[in-house]
C-alpha cells in the first residue's frame, strides 16, 4: 500500500478547483465520477454486476436509479462485493482477530472493522485514495481561521485520540496505518483506550504534560467535562475535535464551562469507517458535504428524498473514491436534516446537520423516545447508563465515583429516569437499579440509553 504525497496535492487541487466553479462544476465532476464508478463495479463486482444488470448504459445512469443497499445484505456477498479478489471475507477476518495487525495493510488495501452499534459489524475494505482524498480535499477546504486554530493547537502540545483499542477500529487503526505508512504525519497523536475505567483515562491525561488537541467521540467529551467539573481531570487542551456520535448545542456549553481557558469552541464532524471524508465543519459550525467526491441523501422510510430543512427517516452514502469495495446508496441509519438556506462562509457545497441514528430510539408501545429526553448526570457518577431489557422494562447502570453513596445516586437517577416516563404518559414502565458495569461499544464508544435491541 502506497500514501502518495502527490496525490494528496493533487485532491487539494482538484478540491480547489471544483468549488471555484460552484455548483455547476460541482454537480458536472459528481455524475461524472458516479458514472464511472457504476462502469468500474459492473466489471469487476459480481455483486453489483447482478444488481445493476437490468439498468441503462453506465454513461447514462442517474443516481436515483441505482438500488439502495443495506450492510446486512452486502455482508452476505462480500466476497463478491469487492473488485478485487484476492481478499475473501475468510482472510479479512483472520487479519481482524489478530490485533497486533491492527493498521498492517493487507496488499494495496487497509482494513477495518466497524463496531456493529446498529446491528452486525461490517468489515470495511479502504484503498489508499481514501486516505489520501482524507488530507487532500482537507486542506483545500479549511478556511484561514481555521488553519489558525490548527496551528495554535499544534503549538499548545500533543495531539491525544481517546478512542477503541480492542479491535481493528478506524479511530486507533488509522493512527497505526500512518505510523506504517507516513510515520511523520502520525508522531504527534498519543493514544488512550476509552474502554479502560474513567479514572485511568484521566490518570493518563493528567500524565501528559501539554495537550494540543483531544479527538474523541461527544459521548466521551461529555464525560471528560465533567470530571473537569469535579476537579479531578487537571489538562486544559486548546482544541476538541468530536465525530462518530451526534454533537449537542448543550455538550458544547457544558465543554465551555468547564473548560474556560480553551481557546475555541468544540470543533465537529461526521464521518464513519465507511467514509472517513464526507465532509468538514466550516467557521461557521455548519457541516458541508464534499459533494465532488462524496453523495450524502436525505430520505423518508420509502427511500424518496425529503426537501430541504425536512429532518430525514434515513440517509444513502455514496463514496465516489473507493472503487475497492463500492458504498453506493448505503443505508447508513442516520437521520439528518439539509439546510435550507445557504451557509454565510459562502462554501457551495450543501450544509446539513446530524440529529441522530434510528438505532438509538427507545420504543416503547407507540411512543417514541430520543435518548436526549434522559439526564443522566449525577455528581457522583462518572458513567450512567440506561438500559431497556423489555418494552417497558428498564434498569440503570452505574460507574460511581470514590466515595459515593451507591443507595442515594440510584435513587436520585431512577425517580429522574421516571419522571420522564410520567412526562410522555408512561407511568407503568418499570425502572430499576442494575449491579452490572455501563457497557461500551465495541469501538469504545458510550451510549447512555441503550434501547432493546
């Protein structure tokens, strides 16, 4: 596997000149790319050479008329999947339970898995584009203060990612790949497991003398802030950089209370192990789709797209850089919502906002609930989390902190837990208290309300 410098210029450059032509230039390079990525899988995927069998000539197909696909299905046939064959699903996953292969190129090709939060995990083939197109269309799209702030966090100390360490994730896996590949561009991350216990996450943290930026996921920021609050966490890191999870206007004030000294605010982005690069925050905290190499659609339970500023039941990822294994349509479980006015950082490329998966719903009867409903904060817990065992049956799980009275905060949470329920008319739902520890996913992230799978 080759990390070519030059191609990275030349996605800086190509980024650049695609915006500069607006959305003419834009869409043009978009069905362009599309039409042949459609021509690349009809030769080299027997999968998708059966999906698209019955559709026009490649150099006529539109995007609507392309199947959607869902992981489920495309894991079934991966090894028809791929355009390559010398990777069976068979030696994807030998490579994936050795962890001391985490970031080792397989060939021309990286591999990771994804940590099945919204069913079974996916094993997700990259080729080096997709790095490459990672710092390339980067670079070309970050505005002057931006680069400021990287450059003031550069300055201020080390970079830390707390993120999963046991498993072949794309949080500590990508760190490792450029370790292999590139060992400059990675010397300056240090990496904390997020699975361990939060007091040694912190213990860790406080160890490093000057911390430049955290990259984590908000799930554990907000955690972070609060042991801040509490006085045990001592860093005061000049940037935070969050993804994988849904960003709250809340966790952001809480991060700037407790972080007073932080010189900027929580900087977000949405990207998955199935696309790193979808798009990028601009000044002005709106996310933009790289829309030149990447297709991002807001739809309803049908399929069809919604209008813009209509908050979506689904969205459909199309990667444009990845003709290895081809993400075409995926059905990513996230639900968004496209602005409907245009940004003020004058970007042409679409803004939209994450409100968050539908995987993490409660349903209870025919009431539906956003885990955002729930305050599950207490002084003396570190993690707290909600648990559904049955429709209407719940239990609370929690990390307590040194001293604290395990009879009192579960109390405290479960009446509060409760009230909500009462709230939203769900005055027989049972909640009670769990010896067992909060669990994280397996890629280290933590979900406070965890609904029946």
């Amino acid at each position: 596997m080759r990390f070519s410098l030059l191609r990275i210029l030349g996605y800086c450059v190509g980024g650049l000149w695609t915006a500069w032509g607006g959305r003419k230039r834009i869409n043009a390079r978009q069905l362009r790319r599309l039409r042949r990525l459609v021509e690349k899988v009809r030769q080299d995927s027997p999968l998708f050479q059966k999906l698209y069998s019955d559709l026009r000539a490649s150099s006529l197909i539109e995007l609507h008329e392309l199947p959607v696909t869902r992981k489920p299905d495309l894991m079934r046939e991966f090894d028809d999947w791929l355009t390559i064959r010398y990777l069976p699903l068979t030696r994807a996953r030998d490579h994936l339970l050795d962890i001391k292969q985490l970031g080792v190129p397989i060939g021309d090709v990286a591999v990771f898995r994804t940590s099945g939060t919204s069913g079974e995990p996916a094993v997700i083939v990259l080729p080096s584009a997709v790095f490459e197109l990672l710092y390339g269309i980067t670079l070309a799209r970050l505005d002057r203060s931006q680069f400021r702030i990287i450059k003031e966090a550069r300055k201020a100390g080390l970079d830390v990612a707390i993120s999963g360490g046991n498993g072949h994730f794309a949080g500590a896996g990508i760190i490792r790949l450029m370790n292999h590949l590139r060992p400059w561009l990675a010397k300056r991350t240090t990496f904390i497991e997020a699975e361990q216990p939060i007091e040694k996450i912190v213990e860790q943290l406080n160890a490093i003398d000057r911390i430049g930026t955290i990259v984590t996921y908000p799930s554990v920021l907000s955690i972070l802030a609060r042991e801040k609050e509490a006085g045990r966490l001592n860093t005061e890191p000049a940037l935070f950089r969050v993804g994988g999870e849904t960003l709250t206007d809340d966790l952001c004030q809480k991060v700037r209370h407790a972080f007073p000294s932080s010189k900027h605010h929580v900087v977000n982005s949405y990207a998955s192990t199935e696309c790193f690069t979808p798009s990028l925050e601009c000044s002005h905290r709106r996310l933009h789709v790289h829309e030149d190499w990447v297709i991002l659609e807001a739809v309803d339970e049908n399929m069809r797209p919604v209008p813009d500023g209509t908050l979506s039941t689904t969205a459909l990822l199309t990667v444009l850089v990845n003709d290895v294994q081809p993400i075409i349509r995926y059905d990513m479980g996230d639900r968004l919502r496209f602005y409907s006015d245009p940004c003020r950082c004058g970007s042409p490329f679409r803004s939209f906002q994450v409100v968050g998966r539908q995987a993490t719903l409660l349903h209870i009867g025919e009431v539906v609930l956003s885990p955002l409903v729930f305050d599950l904060e207490h002084e003396q817990a570190r993690r707290i989390q909600l648990v559904q065992s049955a429709e209407k049956e719940f239990e609370v799980r929690i990390e307590l902190a040194e001293d604290a009275v395990s009879e009192a905060v579960f109390e405290q949470v479960i009446q509060s837990v409760k009230r909500v329920f009462q709230e939203n008319n769900l005055p027989d739902v049972e909640v009670r208290a769990s010896q067992s520890s909060p669990q994280l996913t397996a890629s280290g992230k933590f979900h406070e309300v965890l609904p029946l799978t």
